[in-house]
C-alpha cells in the first residue's frame, strides 16, 4: 500500500482538473472522463449515520418500515433511511439467531457524508446513479475505497449491507451504482418520476433520475431496466468504473488538503452480489490498473463455453419446467404451502404434455419428465429445490419480462410479449397508482415489479394454466429465430464477460444450492475460463447455501441453509491481508457447511469458513 500512497496538499473540486502529488510525474487522470449532473451532499451523524440511517439492528429489525410523516410528500432524509430499511432486508438475514452483528457483519453506526450524483456511460440515453459513503473516520494515509454495485435490479442502496457493512466500519469510503436499473421508476399518467433526491418531479420540469420516451395517452409504470432502451447489462463494468471516478472526485471535494485522490495512490476493490457480482466481475475485465481486487458473491455473469448459459436462457426454461418438476420432488423448503400450489402446478405438467414439451399419462410421470429435462440441462437437485421460492413469488416471470424488454431494447408499449407494468386492482386489472403509492417507490421498491404496489400487467392471462401462453412467447425470444428473438438474443450475446486483467486478484463465492442464479451456468464456466486464460481467480463453493440471505428468516429455510454474505466478507478480509502483504489470496474450496436445524442459532462450526 505504501507504494501507491503520494499525499499533496492540493485543493480540489468536482469538476476541476487536479494537479499531480509533488515530485511525481503528472499522472493521467481516468476521472476527467465523465460528466457528473445533480451533484449533492448531505451529512449523516447523531440520530441518522450512514450504514444503518440511525435504525440500528433493532429497527432494522423491525417488520414496518419507518413511517412518512406526510405519506403523499415525503421529505428526501424519510425516503433515504426507508431505502436504507428496506434494502438491508432484502438482502441480509438480521433475525434472531441468524448471526448477523453478532457471528459476523458489523451494524455500529458510522457517522459520515454522502456525495451523490448521475452519470452516464458512453451512448447510453438515461444515467445511473452514483454515490459515495464517506465515514469520519476515513484515513487519508491508507486510502481505502470499496466499490460495488447493486444486486439485482436494486436501487442506490442496493450494496450496503455488501460493501457498506465491510467496508465503512473499517473506514473505507465506498462508492456505489445502480448500474443503469434502480428504482426510479415513472408514473406515465402522471408524468411524475423521482428526483436526485428520491422526492418526487414531473419529467417536464426535468432533471429526473429517469426520463423515457412517453408515447401519447400512455398509462402504468416505466422503470429503467426494463424501458431504458440502453440494454444496461451490457455496461455494468463501465457504471462501476464510473462510480470509483466519481468517489475519486468527491474525496478530492470532502478532503482538499489530501488531494489528489487518484488510481495510482488510492487502493480499489471491487464487491458485489448476484447481479452485482456480475457487475464486478465485468469491471475486472477493462484495461488499466485502476482496480487492485475483486470480490464476487453468486455473480450472474455469462461466458462462452464451459457450460455457461444465459440468465436468460434458464430463466425462461424454469418458469416453464420448474412449477411442474418440483411436483417430482419431496420435503421442498416451506414455504410455499405445497398443498396450496400443488394444483396449479398439476396444471402446468398437463400443459406442458399437450406442448410435447414433457413425456407421461399423468402429473407424477410429467413431472418426473419435466425434473429429468431440467436435471439433463445442467441444474442441479439442489438448485432445484431451492427455486421453489422463485415459483412461488412468480419471479421467473417478472424478471423474464423486465430482461426481455431490455435485451430488445424495448421501450414502453414495445414488449414483444405485451408485458406491462402498473398498479392493480385485486383482480390483477390496471389502475392508476396513489399519490402515496408513488411516493414510496423510490425507497420501497426492488427495482424489477412485482412489488411496492407495482404489478406485472399480462394480457394473455387465461384458464387453465393461466401464465402460459405469456411464458411460450418469452421463452420464443431465446430460443426462436424470428426479428424479435434475433434483438433479444443480440443483446443477451452483448452482456458476455471476458477474462478479467492479467495479475488481479478475483475471488469468486458461491452457494452450491443457488436456486437462482445457479453456479453450473454462472460461476462454474467463468471461473474455468479464466483459468484457461491464465488469470488468478480463487473459488469457494459453499454447500447448504441459497440465492437469498434475506428469505433465511423464514424458519424452514434458516434450518437448511447457511448465509452467503458471512463468506464475501471472508474474502474481503482475505483478499486486503493479501493486499498488505500479509498472507495469500484464499485457495480454492468446497466449503462443507453444517445445516443449523430448527430453532436452533447459528454457529461458527455451521459456516466452516476455511482458515487463513
């Protein structure tokens, strides 16, 4: 780290062009790159801090969000630290005897400055969010900045209990996106979206985090994944790139007597999760060394060969075959309630033997058919098991719906399949949204609906299996050959990952049981790629373990599945004594956890994080 360290006493600003540390050479700054719009700051100390916004595990904790004192007007802080409530529970598990804050994690509050902004990465139409988490205690002489990107389709915050629970109780700064998705999502009758902010504007006054195209007499909800028509998958790497360049200018703005902040002298690391590990592992391929690690948990990331098929691919295929192969199995994780489901998924085995798509003279033998398909294309039982909670929360087809649209480069009212999105009535019919409803979306909603009073609008909703004819069409576009697939394939082919730099750390972490985003698709074939090409990637495997740490709350899972983050945190850890000279990068292995059982708390000898 020393080498990297040259500390001037230079004033800086955002946007001004900095002067190289005295003595050295002037070094080419990456950061003169991007253009940064509706820049702001606010501080976070006493009631409020920057990892928990004040809530501490117990509100955390709590099953109600923190209240709106205006439910149709929020003030931008009561929008902040719902979003931090809400995203910290959609990805970790803080129940009781779950271990978090006590076994692993750190919940102490961090008083510090946020600086955020948007940016936009070459071509594209709409920006992504970026912001940077500065702690009080940051170091000048260490310099250490975590860079992550949100999992899933999550907005801002959709990395903290991630990047922000290792890195800022340690002092690091850490720099987030959106990577081009998020929850800014636009009410189209309306006319309304969110602000910089969070609050809520009309897109004719402008400066909106997201501003589509409107076709007249338009109603329901645009979001940007999904109606961006820039295909943002395709640019994770850039948008995380481009949140470290703007963390690099902030801390010249927040600490002008330490300036400059640059690649050279300041050490990066890249973590993410899901979608995000996705995102990390695609800025460890771009040129130059501005990164100095990698860490990705259960990334979706797709490579040639090796076994590496699309989320897309399999997506589609699990919302057809999964609700009638999991009939094939026993003692699937509660919930669903099999009993409740069980005939909506008898109806899918029929459904799928009048397509030809299953073999068998009744449901036992269909579903025998379709688990043997699944089973034959690369998923594992375990992978299977654990999508039980995918089918049961219909979310294979909301996110083949939002993915399709933005692969096609789809924009609203395009969807080859006709999917919409907008507020409902309880019939599944569309309405216009509340004032309140709208207000909550930015803090409340995961970034891909169903959620936050959001609901997916399919117009070929009929008995009796009553998804199907829309799951045919999106499964068309990836396996079928007319203009439309050709789009949505062409921007699938766009989202393809390449080896990361020669001679940077990669550590890669995944469940065994990813019902998800299965590692046999995802992490499996990168991790052997890159190994093909040379590169240093490090891979841990963990059995008993899920997509979701957030859904261990729910007790049958927390007694079959241990949590993810515990082991990103581990290679965070590994990955910085590495770094400082101080031990290898981690081997590669195949963690054998222990299942805690019912009522029964987690443990150390559960997680069997293997030893330094």
């Amino acid at each position: 780290m020393i080498g990297k360290l040259c500390v001037a006493a230079v004033a800086g600003g955002l946007v001004a062009g900095l002067a190289a540390c005295a003595g050295a050479p002037r070094a080419k700054r990456a950061v003169e790159a991007t253009v940064f719009t509706a820049q702001q700051h606010s501080e976070h100390r006493g009631q409020d801090d920057l990892l928990t916004a004040g809530l501490g595990l117990d509100g955390l904790r709590a099953m109600a969000p923190p209240a709106f004192a205006n439910p149709e007007r929020p003030t931008a802080a009561e929008l902040r630290r719902r979003a931090v409530w809400s995203n910290w529970r959609g990805i970790a598990d803080l129940a009781p005897g779950g271990g978090y804050g006590e076994l692993f994690g750190n919940l102490a509050a961090v008083p510090g400055r946020e600086f955020g902004a948007y940016a936009r990465v070459p071509g594209a139409t709409q920006p992504h969010r970026v912001l940077l988490q500065l702690p009080d205690a940051f170091d000048a002489k260490k310099r250490c900045l975590v860079v992550a990107a949100s999992s899933g389709s999550r907005g801002i915050y959709g990395a903290i209990a991630v990047a922000g629970a290792w890195g800022l109780p340690k002092g690091c700064a850490v720099a987030y996106t959106d990577k081009g998705a998020g929850t800014d999502y636009v009410d189209l009758g309306a006319g309304t979206g969110a602000r910089a902010d969070g609050t809520r504007g009309t897109l004719a006054e402008g400066g909106l985090a997201f501003a589509p195209e409107v076709p007249a007499g338009a109603t329901g909800v645009a979001f940007k994944h999904a109606h961006s028509k820039d295909n943002p998958e395709a640019d994770w790497g850039l948008h995380v790139k481009q949140a470290a360049e703007f963390a690099l200018r902030a801390l010249d703005d927040a600490l002008p007597g330490e300036a400059p902040f640059t690649f050279a002298n300041t050490r990066v690391i890249a973590v993410g999760i899901s979608n995000g590990g996705g995102a990390v592992l695609r800025a460890a391929e771009l040129e130059g060394a501005w990164l100095d690690a990698v860490v990705a948990g259960e990334p979706n990331v797709l490579v040639e060969g090796h076994g590496g098929r699309s989320l897309y691919d399999y997506t589609t295929e699990a919302a057809l075959l999964m609700p009638c192969a999991q009939l094939h199995l026993q003692g699937l994780p509660q919930p669903p309630l099999t009993a409740q489901v069980a005939p909506l998924w008898a109806a899918r085995c029929a459904s799928l033997k009048t397509a030809g798509l299953v073999d068998g003279d009744d449901a036992a033998a269909q579903a025998k058919s379709a688990f043997e398909r699944m089973r034959a294309g690369g998923w594992s039982e375990g992978a299977i098991r654990a999508g039980v909670l995918s089918t049961g929360f219909d979310l294979w087809r909301a996110v083949a719906a939002t993915y399709a649209s933005a692969y096609g480069r789809y924009g609203v009212g395009e969807h080859p399949c006709g999917f919409a999105f907008s507020a409902q009535n309880p019939d599944f019919t569309p309405r216009a949204a509340t004032a309140t409803e709208q207000a909550a979306w930015w803090s409340d909603a995961s970034g891909i609906p169903p959620g936050a009073g959001v609901g997916l609008v399919d117009a070929t909703l009929a008995p009796p299996d009553f998804t199907l004819a829309g799951l045919q069409c999106l499964r068309a576009l990836s396996t079928g050959a007319g203009e439309d697939a050709r789009r949505v394939q062409a921007g699938i082919a766009a989202t393809r990952a390449a080896p990361p730099r020669a001679g940077l750390p990669v550590v890669v972490i995944h469940g065994a049981d990813d019902g998800l985003v299965p590692m046999a698709f995802s992490s499996v074939p990168y991790v052997a790629a890159a190994k093909a090409a040379g590169r240093d990637v490090r891979f841990w495997q963990v059995a008993n373990a899920q997509h979701f740490d957030g859904f261990l709350g729910l007790p049958d899972y927390a007694a079959r599945y241990v949590p993810l983050l515990p082991y990103v945190y581990a290679a965070l850890d590994r990955v910085t004594a590495h770094l400082d000279g101080d031990g290898a990068l981690p081997a590669d292995a195949s963690i054998a956890t222990t299942p805690r059982g019912a009522g029964q708390p987690l443990e150390a000898r559960h997680l069997a994080i293997p030893a330094r």
